[in-house]
C-alpha cells in the first residue's frame, strides 16, 4: 500500500514563509541523511543506542511518517518519526535536533509538523520519554491514566496462552 501523507508541493511549513528561516522541515523519507540521524541516535540519544543501523534503518523504511529538519545547506540537523495504524492513533519517536542548532525552536517546530502539520492532526498520539516534558505538554500530551498499560521487551509468561 502506497503512503498517500506526502503532498510534494508542500514542503512544511510552506517553504520560505517558515518562522523558522532559514531551516526548513520536511517529511520526504528519501531526503533524510539515514548515516547522520543514526549516527546522533547511536551515540548520544539515551533511547537509541542499542540501536544497530540496520534495526535504525527498518524503522525508518517502515515508519508511517518521517520529518527531518534541515539547516540552511540542507545538511539534515533533525529528525522524527511516527508509527500508525493510520487511521486513529500514532506513536511519535526518536525526536532529536542536533546540539549545536538547539535553542531555535526548531525541537517545537518538527514535533509541530510531525503531530500538527500532517495527515494525524486528529490522532491520539502516543510516546514515551525522560526528557521535553515541558515541550510535549504544550502539544497536549499528560500523563497516561491508570486505563494505560505497557509490556516491557523482557517479559515472558512460558505460558503460551493467548
């Protein structure tokens, strides 16, 4: 099935009218700079580093949507994705700007076109994080509810049951 998110004549934030000039947001899976975004996600991001490129690049191929943040080379600087069942409900991960373009907004303005700016505007999104609470709240997310329950990877029942 073909992704139908991407309108190519839209880059985010309209190109050239973005608050952010001169960086720019885009969600072209093949514009992202894979070697760039792992290398960040493998070294200094907590939540990645157990990543090896070929899981990285699995994750990426098969994400619902994708957004990288490009400074004004268009050497790639950031980068989100998002997995979905497309219709309802979507999980945003591995968020990141690189160190040295922090302080910009440009953290704010990716999660804004990853959640806001595309086709999951009304989803329930969902993502797990030690870090940015401050920034995801002002996108609305909160503390789950006792309803909200997780399994973690090393759980085993032997059971077998269903």
């Amino acid at each position: 099935m073909e992704k139908q998110w991407r309108d190519p004549a839209r880059v985010c934030f309209d190109r050239g009218v973005s608050p952010h000039h001169p960086y720019e947001f885009d969600d072209d899976p093949n514009r992202i700079d894979l070697d760039v975004v792992w290398r960040f996600l493998s070294t200094e991001a907590y939540w990645g580093r157990w990543r090896e490129f070929d899981d990285f690049h699995r994750q990426v191929r098969h994400a619902w949507r994708v957004v990288g943040c490009y400074d004004p080379h268009g050497d790639t600087v950031g980068f989100a994705r998002a997995f979905s069942d497309g219709v309802a409900m979507a999980y945003l991960a591995d968020v990141y700007i690189e160190t040295a373009h922090r302080g910009r907004g440009l953290g704010r303005g990716l999660v804004h076109e990853m959640i806001d700016n595309g086709p999951g505007k009304n989803f329930k999104w969902m993502l797990h994080t030690d870090d940015a609470h401050e920034l995801y709240r002002d996108f609305g997310f909160a503390e789950p509810n006792a309803r909200y329950l997780e399994r973690q990877p090393s759980y085993h029942s032997g059971s077998g049951a269903v």
